[in-house]
C-alpha cells in the first residue's frame, strides 16, 4: 500500500468526530450495529499500519489504534451490562 494511501486512512480517521455516540440510549441491536462499524474501521485501520514503527506516522496510527480500541471496549461492557 502506498504512503498517501495510508495517510489518507489516518487523515480519515481523525476527521471524525471526537464525540462519540451516546451508547448509553442505545438498544442492544443499535450497540451491535455501532460495534460492526467500529470493527469494520478497526479492520481498514489494521490495514494502513505503517512499517516503521519509529516513525511520526506510526505514533499517529497507534494513537488513533488505541482510541478504536477504548471505543469498542465501552460498547462491549455497555452490551454487557445489557445483558
């Protein structure tokens, strides 16, 4: 995969919003929805990891890795607690 191509990818990721959705009105079957999207992201994230892992960009993606990350545990103890 290319350099811009992964740029691309973490310029997308960052240009959503900061805010996430509020997971705590949503229903188990919107919660399962929302968590499909983030894994679907997670997964296309996966994919522009860049190779040198001292790079500035690497730092990016593992920072914007760990925030998917904190995102899809919340919805899955909200499921949870659901349950």
């Amino acid at each position: 995969m290319e350099d811009k191509e992964k740029k691309q990818g973490l310029r997308l990721l960052h240009s959503l919003p900061e805010e996430e959705p509020d997971i705590w009105g949503m229903n188990p079957a919107e919660l399962r929805d929302y968590l499909d999207r983030l894994y679907a992201l997670r997964k296309d994230l996966d994919s522009r990891e860049p190779g040198d892992e001292e790079s500035e960009e690497y730092e990016d993606w593992a920072d914007a890795h760990e925030n998917l990350e904190d995102r899809i545990d919340e919805v899955l103890d909200r499921l949870d607690e659901l349950k």
